[in-house]
C-alpha cells in the first residue's frame, strides 16, 4: 500500500492563480481531511469528508473548495491565491470508527508559497 | 471555543534525562485523545486514549490520560537524539467522524 499520497509536493503561486492540490489513498477509508500548518498555529482543519460524495467545512475554510467523487481521491482547490495560503497542506485519511476519532493516517505535505 | 493547549512549547534536555509533556484541552463532546510525533515531515501516530487512568505504553514512551482533569501527559524515558521532535496532542470530538484539534506542538530538542 502505498497510504496516503500528495502531490506537488512543492508549489509556488502568484496572487490571484488557482490550483489544486491532489490526495489520494489506497486503504478504502472513509473519512479523509485537508490541514494547513503555520508556524506557532498547529495543524488547523479546512475540509474534510465522511464519504464519497459528502463533505465539510473545518475551522478555516475560506478561500477552498473540495470534492470527493471517489473514496480514493480528495482534492483541495485554491480559488484565488493569496499570500495568506502560504503554508504546509497535509492531507490525512482515516477507516470510520464508531468509537470515534482514531488514528489518522498523514500524507507527505505540499508546501505552498504565495507571492 | 473548544482548544487544546501544550506546555511546555519547547524543551532542551540532555540524552538520559526523562520528560513529560503536557496536553489540557477544553473540547465539546470529547471522544479521544492521540498524540503525535513530527520530524520536519508528516505527524506520524504514537498513541490514542480514551479512557482515564490506563497507562499507554510504547517502549520509552508513555500516555495517560486524566479525562476529570482534562489533560494528558507523555512520558519519555532515558531521552536520546532521535526523539527530538515536535510533539503534538489532538482530541477528537462529535460522531464516528475523524475531526481532531490539535495544540501547537511541544519542540523537543535532546541534545547528546
């Protein structure tokens, strides 16, 4: 299995370009989410979804779109670059537990710059 | 507001020694707790606890949880470079869904 992947792995955009970021995993979970990481913020929460076809705003959802027409495949589109979105994307996948939150399973990150 | 809150946010200790992190949280509808490591890359899982009192334990590291109090601590042993890191805390709320909030990390630094 190759878990979760990500790609770029490195992006710059100019302010106002649109792009998205690609996630995909192999181990038929569920639940897959988008985090962006700042220096001294910790992983904050953009999207995420229970299930192909359903998805949810986070904490810090402006300024993204997301989709999931597969269970495989959870893309994170930028609409209008800002310098504000510059930071680390992680994307994490986890099985549905009906215990609750469990383990989530990272992917390698994109680092994104905005000029 | 629901937040996680990390002390120390960094730590320089010496090969050998023993350290605890600490992870208090004030979280609507609480439903577990997992702690982290991050090297420079993707957070890669240590432990989850949901329930208070039962010792996690993983070599020299170490979790429990105190869900009265609300906090967690992680204990590592006999500390060597290879555990300099940041250490995050996330609790996971609501449903079967997977939300977590995480702390800001605590930076470890083990120096030989």
């Amino acid at each position: 299995n190759a878990g979760v992947t990500q790609t770029p792995k490195f992006q710059v955009l100019k302010t106002g370009q649109s792009m998205t970021l690609q996630c995909a995993q192999d181990m038929n979970h569920e639940y897959m989410s988008w985090y962006r990481q700042d220096p001294g913020m910790g992983l904050r929460l953009i999207h995420y979804s229970v299930g192909a076809g359903i998805t949810d705003q986070g904490e810090v959802p402006n300024g993204y779109n997301v989709s999931r027409s597969t269970t495989e495949d959870f893309p994170l589109r930028l609409l209008s670059a800002a310098p504000s979105q510059t930071s680390v994307y992680f994307c994490a996948s986890s099985p549905s537990l009906a215990g609750g939150p469990g383990e989530q399973y990272f992917g390698p990150g994109t680092r994104l710059t905005v000029t | 507001e629901d937040k996680v809150v990390q002390s120390p946010l960094s730590l320089v200790v010496h090969e050998g020694d023993t350290v605890t992190l600490n992870c208090s949280y004030e979280v609507t509808n609480f439903r577990s707790l997992l702690w982290y490591k991050q090297e420079k890359k993707a957070p890669t899982f240590l432990f989850m606890l949901t329930s208070s009192g039962i010792e996690k334990k993983s070599g020299r590291l170490s979790s429990i949880l105190d869900k009265k109090e609300l906090f967690s601590i992680l204990n590592i042993t006999a500390t060597q470079t290879g555990d300099s890191a940041v250490y995050l805390c996330a609790v996971g709320y609501g449903g079967s869904q997977g939300n977590l909030i995480f702390g800001k990390g605590t930076k470890l630094s083990v120096k030989p």
